[in-house]
C-alpha cells in the first residue's frame, strides 16, 4: 500500500495541472479579486473534479435528451449483430 508521501504528490500535480488548466482555459480577473489560477479554492475544485460542467453540450446526453450512451449504443449494436450471425445460421 503506498503512504501518503504518495497521495501528497498526487494532489500536488492534481493542483498543478488544474492551475495551467485555469490560466490558459479561463485567463479573466475580476475586478475586485485575483486570477483563477491563483485561488486556492478555485484550483482545489478544478483538481477533484474533473468534468467541472454538466451542460446540455458537455454533460451525459442520457440526463439532458434521454438518449444511449456510446458504450451502451456499441454493446447493443454487437448484440444485434450476433442475433442477426444467429438467425443466419438456422
Ligand atoms: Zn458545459
């Protein structure tokens, strides 16, 4: 089992990453406050989630228009496909 050195290190480069994330995707300052990339609540939030937006253009299509997902549309056309080999070989 790996210590927590090792967890440590992850959210370091969790944090990292989602601090590039947000000086290159969202690069504004409010008036009032500091850039994205230097709030640590901000960076912390991007670092454990990583789909941080459930619109109807990013988020699961089964929620926002009731339809299948890739895998599941890919497992059921394999599904029609050995029906079809099936009534082929009778
Ligand atoms: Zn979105």
């Amino acid at each position: 089992m790996r210590g927590i050195a090792y967890r440590r290190q992850k959210e370091e480069r969790a944090k990292a990453r989602a601090r590039r994330k947000l000086q290159t995707r969202w690069n504004w300052t409010p008036p009032d406050g500091r850039p994205a990339h230097h709030d640590p609540g901000q960076v912390g939030y991007l670092a454990t989630t990583p789909a941080p937006c459930s619109c109807p253009a990013c988020g699961n299509p089964r929620r926002h228009f009731g339809e299948l997902l890739v895998a599941e549309r890919r497992v059921l056309d394999q599904l029609s496909d050995q029906i079809s080999e099936l009534r082929a070989e009778l």
